[in-house]
C-alpha cells in the first residue's frame, strides 16, 4: 500500500507527519469512542554529522538532568549511540519525563497517556527524506530484517 498525507474532506492538509495506508483507507478517520485505545507510530530519522560533538552534547545533557551527577559518570554511562539519541531525545523533551508530564496535561481533556516505547536502529536502508516526500516510500515502520 501506498502511504498518502491524510487531507481533510475540504482538502486543507492536516499535517505532514500524518499519513494513511491508500486513498480507500484513511486510517484516523474513526470516530473518537471512549474507551478507544489509539497507538502513535512515531519515526524520525537523523544523520551523525560529528559524533564527538554529539556524545559530548548527550553526555552534557546527561549531567544536566542527573542531579549529583559528574561528568566522569556521564562519560562512563553515556558510552553508545543509542544512549547519546535517547539522552538527546529526553533532554529535547521528546522522550522521557518532560513528554510525559506534558502528555498528562491532557488527561483533563479526556486522553489519558498509557505506556511509551521507543527503540533505536542503525543504518536503515532507505532513510526518511525531509518533508512530504518521505510518504512516498512504502511501509516506513517495517523493521530492517536484521532487528
């Protein structure tokens, strides 16, 4: 199936980040129900410019969220690249306790956050391009064969 940007009926596009399966199937397109459990698949792809610059940044952020922490624990505790992006995902507020805090504020609004999963992978063979383009490339959640 081909993945297309979800448009509103009047045709005004939603978001980028938004996609369903076919032109026939809109996924989203449910009504909310109460009760109704809803999965966000998130993917966003980066490329390691410097990869000392990035550890020094994770292992930084590290630090800064880690009351008492020192730089020599965030040497020896920051140490992969999966450990610099998370640390750089939950510094960023994207991951972690800050996003969750700010999930929960919804919860007046009647979404109440459930559990979250994050997983890392390296060297993807097709990499998301920047912008609408990257709907344009098959199942962009299919793990590569290898994970």
């Amino acid at each position: 199936m081909t993945q297309q940007p979800y448009r509103f009926r009047d045709r005004r596009r939603l978001s980028p980040i938004v996609s369903v399966m076919s032109h026939d199937d809109m996924a989203g397109d449910e009504p909310l129900a109460d009760g109704m459990h809803i999965a966000v698949r998130v993917r966003r792809d980066f490329t390691v410019t410097d990869a000392g610059r990035l550890l020094a940044a994770a292992r930084a952020a590290y630090v800064q969220a880690s009351p008492g922490a020192t730089a020599r624990e965030a040497e020896a505790l920051v140490t992969s690249a999966a450990d610099a992006i998370f640390k750089i995902l939950e510094s960023s507020g994207l991951l972690g306790p800050a996003a969750d805090r700010a999930l929960a504020l919804h919860a007046i609004h009647g979404l109440e956050p459930g559990g979250s999963r994050a997983q890392v992978t390296f060297n993807e063979p097709r990499c998301l391009p920047v912008g609408p383009r990257c709907f344009e490339d098959g199942d962009v959640f299919a793990l590569p064969a290898d994970t």
